[in-house]
C-alpha cells in the first residue's frame, strides 16, 4: 500500500465522487445505486475507497453498467460524515414528479451479512425551479461494509439524473 493511501495515517480520510453524465431512473420505488466513474474521472480518492478492483477481489469493468461502480468502502473505521448533491431533469409536462427520492445505505447490493441498511432516506416534493438538493448524515463506518448513494422518483415516465456527488469523510472515532 502506498503511503498516500495508509488508512493508519493521521487525520480525516476523504473520498469525494462526482459524475455528470447523465443516468436514467426508472419511476417507482425500487431505488437505484448512482453510478460513478474511476481514477481520473473522480474528484478525489487518495485512500482507495473507489477502485475498479474491489477489496473483495470484484473487478468493475464499466462504471456506467454497473452498480458496484457506486459503492465507497471505507480505509478505516471511524465517525463517517456523508455528504451528497443531487440534481435531476425537469419533471416531465404531464403526470410529473410529486416525490424524488434519496438515501444513503450501507451494503446496498448484498455483499456482506447484514445488507440494505438504509439511513438519511428523504422523500421532497419538487421545487418550483430545478431539482438540485444537497444532503448530510453521521454514520459509524467500517472497511468492510461498502456505502452507496441511491435515488428514485415518481414521475410517470424515467427521468435523468444530471449530476450527482458522493462523499464520504472519516473521522477517528474513541
């Protein structure tokens, strides 16, 4: 491991994802994992919480087919701060959103004993302008439960996810 990636190094740990390209969201209630590229598509990873090969050994090969792209796992246990922005399409002219909706979650895809842990889930009415919210939560982390930021709406018709960031800082928890 190399040393700008030591999870015993000292002060917080940071992983800032961020992706633009637009992803489509089926209506209803099943949420959908948000997508994230690699490597030098992403704002910030110095401590390998989102690689294409996975500390299980899984290796993503496209980051836009695949919800594993949009898992964070964290370099060390600790109080994690979790951070998100959101920002969808316009709601389409009839039969439009009443509802969007996020959360954040830990193991979303079932990797790990005790899958689909959510927390933070939010349900908002949309806003008269664009659809842009920002969001925040406190939660322990640990290196083998993975996180996720996952959405839904529902709209009459799927809708474009325009943007989106995920974050995640840890801090030394007693």
């Amino acid at each position: 491991m190399s040393g700008t990636s030591d999870p015993t190094a000292p002060g917080v740990q940071v992983c800032s994802l961020k992706v633009d390209t637009p992803q489509l969201i089926a209506p209803g209630t099943t949420y959908k994992v948000v997508r994230f590229p690699f490597g030098a598509a992403e704002p910030t990873d110095r401590f390998e919480m989102h690689q294409a090969v996975q500390p299980d050994g899984y290796v993503v090969s496209n980051w836009a087919t695949d919800d594993r792209s949009g898992l964070i796992w964290p370099s060390k246990a600790g109080w994690g701060q979790l951070h998100a922005m959101i920002q969808w399409e316009a709601a389409s002219a009839s039969n439009g959103y009443t509802e969007l909706r996020d959360q954040f979650v830990r193991d979303p895809l079932g990797l790990t004993p005790t899958p689909n842990d959510t927390t933070a889930t939010e349900h908002r009415p949309p806003s008269p302008g664009g659809q842009f919210f920002v969001k925040s939560h406190g939660i322990f982390v640990d290196p083998g439960m993975p996180l996720a930021l996952r959405v839904t709406h529902d709209d009459a018709t799927s809708r474009l996810l325009t943007l989106a960031e995920f974050k995640l800082v840890i801090h030394h928890a007693a």
